[in-house]
C-alpha cells in the first residue's frame, strides 16, 4: 500500500475561531456557523443560515485572524461530533469557537480525499480508542493526532473520483427509498383522512369528555415523579411514546406514594396515551401488563365508554388529522409547547355507530400493517446503503479500492 501514515498536523494547521459573543449576533450581515449549521452543510451542501455578524466585524476578524478559505475543512467538535465541510470558492462566513475546529490547508493534499477519509471508521474508530464509549468532544489536540494514511496526489484523486461516483448512485439510490417510504406513510395518512371527513349515515359528534368511562377524568399526571426508585410504581413520561404500544420495559419507576394524589391517572392497561406537552398530539397505547401504573404531568391517559367507542377504533380517530388539527390549534407555548386540559376535553370527535367502527378499524389495521411493512422493507434498504458507504469508505483508506 503505497504512502505513509501521518498526524492530521503535519497536512492542516488545527485551531479554532475568535470568540463571538452573542451580543454580537446580527440578523443580517455574513453568515455565523454553529455545529448545527456545519452539519446541515455536511449533509446537504448548503443551509438556511438564520445567525450573522456584520459586516465590519468580519472584516476585522479576517484581518486579524483570518476566515475560513476554499479548501480548508470546518468539522463539528462538540455534541454531534465528525461532521465536516469542506470550504467552496464563494464561500464567506465565520463560525463558532470550540464548537467547531477549522483545518487550515498547509500541505498539498486532497481536501476532499480528507473529508471522505474524516467520514470513514479510519478516523472515527481513533476518537472512541481509549474512551470505552463515543465521545461527545473533539479537542484541537485530539485531532491533531489522529494518523491518516496518505498515498501519492495521484492515487488521491483517484480514490476521490471512484468516491464521488458512488456516493452518488448512492444518494439517489436513497432519497428513492425515503421518497417510497414516505409515499407508503402518506398512502396511509391519506386514507385515514378520508375517513374521518366523508362521514355516512349514523354518525355522531361529541366533545371528547362525552365520549369517555365514567373512570376516565382526562387529566394530567403526576407533577413531581421523583428519582427511580428501585423496583416501585412504573411511570410512562413523554419520551416513551416512541412506539404505538408501551410496555413495562425501559420504564422510570418512583416511590409509589408520590402517586397517591394521582389515582385519578392510574392505568387499567388499554387506555390510550395522548401526549399534552412537548409534542402534543403523539399518541399510544398502554399494554394490559400497565395496570396500576400511572403517568406523568405530560401525558393524559384516555379511556372511552365502549357503549360509544371502541378502543381501537378509538385510537385512529385521535390520529386522524381531524382530531390533531384541533390540537394543533390549542397548542400553545415558545420553550414548552403544551395543550391545556379543558381545551382538550372539549375537542370534536366524530364517530359511527359501533358495528361500523369495528368494520372500519379492521380495514385500518389491515393497511397500517400494510403500510409498516413497507415502511420496513424501505428502512432496510436505507440501512443497506449506509452500510455500503461505510464499506466503501473502509476499503478506500485500508488501500484496497
């Protein structure tokens, strides 16, 4: 394997920027970069900036510091570390220190050769080395250390262009699965639409207090649940509303007595979970293993009359776009986003008689099983392309392309 292996220091000189203060910040001028923005760039190759300094600012920074210049490399250094861009003729912006390294070309290697390489396990493997876990930091001594293989400016360019054309193929390969996973998803949304909006004879409309057990008071859990509490009381918060039916795995558990003013919240198992704050509207449902857990403040459990409503059924018309457009209207908040209780007990929900619920929920479980394992199959493909690049990546830099 022609080349040699060398320090990332010997081919970029490694820094960051001057501090910006945020007092600094401007709404219009050159551009300012956060981690955010470098990875939006990495991705994409181009971002909706929304941060700026002026114009006399980024004079004075350039002049005295220096700025980004084409084929210098910025990469994210903290959080979501790795993501790097290289700089492009016409490029004119300044970025955040510590949050972003700068690599200043001072060899005449690749930079694009570098960035496939910083994309690579070569590199990424040499940042966890030591750690036991991924890092979540990337220091400028750090990568000024890493070794990196470089062969001829000749055997460069070409692994680049073998590089550049597959990853290509790739990337149109990919957005043709998202594009079908996502046509899957809005196939299904759209008949679910349909639904709840051409409604035939028999059907009624409630507010959503009118619809549930006498039980079922509607209301938020508990406020304070405390640290975990070793084998206590299950809780489900907001963020495990991750999957349609929750289980007790993977669930907190608090001392049982911080409930006690919250019975009204315990679950039976089969209630549905609609979230109140954060991402309001999500929704799932509690696995009959759930009863005698409760819930916290985020969330409202919800079981209705069956003389009225099916559970099941009951579940596609919360989902429905005809309920959550509703709680996109009484969603309020900047920092927190929340519904208020007695907006949503007042919430419209139409529903037919319940021989035709039960005909309608088994022709929409039959196509969201349908719709899942589509979703599936697409996901799989997705997976397979980015496991391709990695391949690629691993026998471009062990010289084997």
């Amino acid at each position: 394997m022609k080349g040699k292996v060398v320090p990332l220091k010997d081919l970029f000189q490694i820094g960051s920027s001057k501090r910006v203060l945020k007092s600094q910040w401007k709404a219009e001028g050159v551009p300012f970069y956060r981690g955010r923005e470098v990875t939006r760039l990495a991705m994409d190759g181009f971002v909706d900036n929304e941060l700026f300094i002026s114009e006399a600012h980024y004079a004075e920074l350039a002049n005295q510091y220096g700025a980004p210049r084409t084929d210098d490399i910025v990469i994210t250094a903290i959080g979501t570390i790795g993501n790097s861009y290289i700089v492009q003729d016409g490029d004119r912006f300044y970025f955040k220190d510590a949050s972003i390294l700068w690599m200043k070309r001072i060899s005449d290697v690749s930079s694009k050769f570098v960035n496939f390489w910083l994309k690579s396990t070569m590199f990424l493997d040499q940042l966890d080395h030591g750690n036991g876990a991924t890092v979540d930091t990337l220091t400028i001594q750090k990568l000024q250390s890493v070794q990196i293989w470089v062969p001829p400016i000749a055997e460069q360019h070409r692994i680049v262009s073998i590089l550049d054309e597959a990853f290509e193929g790739i990337a149109k390969a990919r957005a043709h699965a998202e594009q079908n996973r996502q046509n899957a998803r809005a196939l299904f949304e759209s008949h679910l639409q349909s639904v709840f909006t051409q409604r035939g004879e028999g059907w009624a409309e409630k507010s959503l207090e009118e619809v549930v057990d006498a039980q079922c008071t509607l209301s938020y859990g508990i406020v304070q649940p405390g640290h975990e509490y070793a084998k206590g009381m299950p809780i489900v918060r907001p963020t495990d509303l991750t999957a349609k039916l929750i289980t007790l795995n993977g669930l907190k558990r608090i001392d049982p007595k911080l409930a006690d003013g919250y019975r009204r919240t315990t679950l039976r198992g089969g209630e549905l979970l609609l979230c109140v704050r954060g991402s309001t509207g999500v929704l799932a449902v509690t696995s009959s293993e759930l009863a005698g857990a409760n819930v916290t403040r985020g969330i409202v459990p919800i079981m209705f009359d069956p003389s009225l409503l099916s559970q099941d059924f009951g579940y596609f018309l919360m989902t429905s776009e005809a309920v959550q457009s509703q709680i996109r209207i009484k969603t309020y908040g900047t920092a927190l986003m929340q519904i208020n209780i007695g907006d949503l007990r007042k919430i419209a929900v139409s529903f037919p008689p319940l021989k035709e619920q039960e005909r309608m929920t088994a022709q929409l479980e039959e196509l969201s099983a349908e719709t899942q394992r589509l979703e599936s199959i697409y996901q799989q493909k997705l997976a397979a392309l980015d496991e391709l690049k990695k391949s690629l990546l691993h026998q471009a830099f062990s010289g084997s392309l």
